[in-house]
C-alpha cells in the first residue's frame, strides 16, 4: 500500500453524505473509497487514444445496428 497522505478539498453536500453513508454500508472508510474511485477514473482516462478512436469509429459505422440489437 503507499503513503497516505492527507489533503483538503471540497465536494457538495449531497455527495459528501452519500459517499460516507455508502462507506458506513460497506464497512470502508471515506479515504478508501476515495482513493478506489480517483484510481477507476484515472485508469479509465489512461485508454490508449489510438484504442478510443478505433472502438469510435466501429460505433460510429455500425450505429444502426448497435441500436437495433439494443432493443
């Protein structure tokens, strides 16, 4: 596990309580879940650009389709 560090931010209220009612109900704590959450969306940004414009494009081809299986 690395170093903790501790940091201060903001974040609306609504959020806020939501985020630590849903740690309570998993038995996490807040900075666990916030730091499970900043790794998804990071991973989720480090998609290769080259792997994003190809799945663009099949989708953006086969649009049609897509939507026709959808239903």
């Amino acid at each position: 596990m690395s170093e903790m560090v501790k940091f201060s931010s903001k974040m609306e209220r609504d959020a806020l309580e939501a985020l630590r009612a849903h740690a309570a109900d998993e038995g996490r704590t807040l900075a666990g879940l916030l730091t499970e959450a900043v790794q998804d969306y990071l991973a989720k940004k480090r998609v290769r650009p080259a792997f994003r414009e190809a799945a663009e494009a099949v989708v953006a081809e086969h649009d049609e389709l897509l939507a026709r299986l959808a239903k």
